[in-house]
C-alpha cells in the first residue's frame, strides 16, 4: 500500500531540481503528483486516501472561487480547462504524444520480462521467414501464407508498442487481427484453392467465404471462437467491457452517487496490462507455430522444434508468475487454464499437422 509518507516523498522528489519561484515548473509537477495520486488511488491506504481527497478538495475549492468570479466566456473556458489539467481531469495531448515517441517511464518486471519475449521471439520469428525467403515460392497459396505471415509480423510490433504503453483496447484489435490472419494462412495450407479467392477480383466472394465465421467453418472449426470474440470485445467493438480497462469507479460515502475517472493514455490498471501481454505472447507463438507449420520444408526441424518449444515455456512461464498470481488473489476461478498449462507438453506443440 502507498503512504501518506510515500507521496510526500514522491512530491518532494518531482520538485528535486525545479527552481525556486519557478511557477509554471511547479504547476506542472503539481499536476504530475496530483495525477499518480488519483492514478494509484486503489493502492492507497486510508490516511493516504484522506490526504489525497483533501488536496483535491483545497485545490478544486480555491480554483472552483476564482472561476466564480469570472464572467462565462472564452477565458474562463480556458482558465476552467487549464484548472481540470491540473486535477488530471482534462487531457493533455501534447504529454501523451510525446509518450507514445519516447521509452516508457516504467518498465516493471512483468513488462520487462513481456518485452525481452517478444523482442527474441521476433528475432527468431525474423530469422526463420528470412531462410524461407531464400527459397523461390510459385505456388500462390504459399506466397498468400508468407504475405499474411509478415503482415502478422507488423502487427506483433505495433502489438510491443501499445503493450509497452498500457494501450490495452489498442493491443487488443491488433491481437484479434493477427488471429484472424493465422486463421487465413492455416486455410490456405490445408485448402489452398482458397488463396485464389483471396488474391482474385471478386470482392462479394471474398466477403463472403473468407469473413472470419467462413474460414473457421472450413476448418472444421466452431462458428463461434471465444477468444476471438474477446479480442473483438476489448478492441474493436466499443463494448462496455472495453469501456471498463480504461475507467475507474469511486464512492466517497455509501449515500452519494459514485464519480467515474476515465483514462486517456494508456490503462492503469495492472491486471489488464498483464492479461493483455499474456495474450500478446500467446499470438506471438501462434504466429510462430502456424510458421512451421506452413514452411516446415525450407526450415531446420531441429532448431524449429527448439524455438517453438522455448517460446509455449516462457509463455506458461509468464501466464504463471504473473496472471495467475493476481486472478488467485482476487478469488477467480483458474482451473481451466491452470489444466491447460499443467498438461502441455511437447507433444501438443507437434507443428506437423
């Protein structure tokens, strides 16, 4: 839990090398601190929580008097904008641009751990499609699956960015369409007269064969994918469950209604994060898996076998150490994927299918 010393400290240590007098400086570490508080409110404890509720009080209460003076009109518009920056209740664009160009300001362990996975995972992922290349691909089914491979590729690196960032919605539709690509590739493997379909000129056939449903009903598939359908729930669809990684629920008192804070830059919710890099480390083995399993030909069986096994461990790895960790704590039900990790073996990783 975080202290009411804890974020003396943390203030006094945003204001190390600010000059004295320096009022904009100060305003803004004002707002850095009074951000990380509302931020971290859950991880407060209750003196801390006391002490943050009362500066935001003062705060709101001495602007709230000077904005009363004012006449409405474009500098009090202004002014009240400028106020709720400084509660971390507005925006700041400029801030959350400059992140995204920049390294994280925290790397965790979990996010430490999440990034060296991928970074060697692609490496590997980059090495392998490279020894493919070598090799001259005519048939067009094949060169459809090496396309969509690459694409997945991008999209995996965009995925570490976002992930890297806490833009979890964002990660997610990224996620979703690698999935949707693998699925494509697998088709074109086993049913390689679909790959014409694909790369013909009949947009209402495509539409209709190649939609996600169609390709998993011709892969023998349910029509129904749940892990698709989250992926598309937390990214894509603008769903009240993706609505929930970004916004926080408070209530003061049992009798007044609950105020709701809503992030823009990223989640701050660690669980989220977790689940989100868990799921990106499992489309990174996918990616992966359907790799070998399309040009086993043009490939080293060995240190394929080696690879892909080495990435499923860190992905177990990491699902154990740092999501199953958490869902115990907060009392959900693990069975299911604690029986699917306990169970894969190197014979579920077999890529000759």
């Amino acid at each position: 839990m975080i202290t009411k010393d804890d974020l003396r400290a943390h203030f006094e240590k945003l204001l190390h090398n600010i000059i004295p007098g320096d009022l904009q400086a100060i305003n803004q570490k004002m707002v850095e601190y009074l951000t990380y508080s509302i931020q971290h409110y859950d991880k407060l404890d209750e003196e801390a929580k006391k002490f943050t509720d009362a500066s935001i009080e003062a705060v709101e209460k001495y602007n709230a008097q000077l904005l009363s003076q004012l006449p409405d009109g474009k500098i009090k518009r202004q002014l009240s904008r400028l106020h709720a920056s400084s509660m971390g209740k507005h925006f700041d664009i400029e801030a959350h641009v400059n992140e995204l160009e920049s390294s994280p300001k925290k790397i965790d362990d979990n996010l430490k751990e999440c990034v060296k996975i991928f970074t060697e995972g692609l490496k590997h992922i980059s090495d392998l499609i490279f020894d493919v290349t070598q090799n001259i691909i005519q048939d067009s089914a094949n060169f459809a699956q090496l396309s969509l491979l690459i694409i997945c590729v991008n999209e995996l690196l965009v995925t570490l960015h976002l992930l890297k960032h806490r833009y979890v919605n964002q990660a997610y539709s990224h996620i979703r369409t690698i999935f949707e690509n693998l699925e494509k590739v697998e088709l074109f493997r086993i049913k390689p007269q679909w790959a014409d379909v694909w790369a013909g000129n009949d947009e209402k056939k495509k539409r209709d064969e190649l939609r996600p449903v169609k390709v998993r009903e011709k892969l023998g598939k349910e029509k129904h994918d749940p892990i698709y359908s989250l992926f598309s729930s937390l990214g894509v669809h603008g769903t009240f469950q993706a609505v929930q990684v970004q916004v926080v629920r408070k209530v003061k008192k049992k009798e007044e209604r609950p105020s709701f804070t809503a992030f823009v830059g990223g989640t701050p919710f660690e669980h989220n994060i977790v689940g989100a890099n868990g799921f990106g480390i499992y489309a990174l083995y996918s990616v992966l898996l359907q790799l070998m399993r399309s040009f086993k030909q043009y490939l080293n069986v060995e240190e394929g076998e080696e690879i892909l096994l080495k990435i499923f461990n860190e992905f177990k790895s990491y699902t154990n150490t740092h999501f199953l960790s958490w869902a115990k704590k907060a009392n959900l039900k693990t069975g299911d994927l604690e029986l699917f990790l306990e169970n894969a073996t190197r014979d579920s990783l077999i890529y000759d299918k």
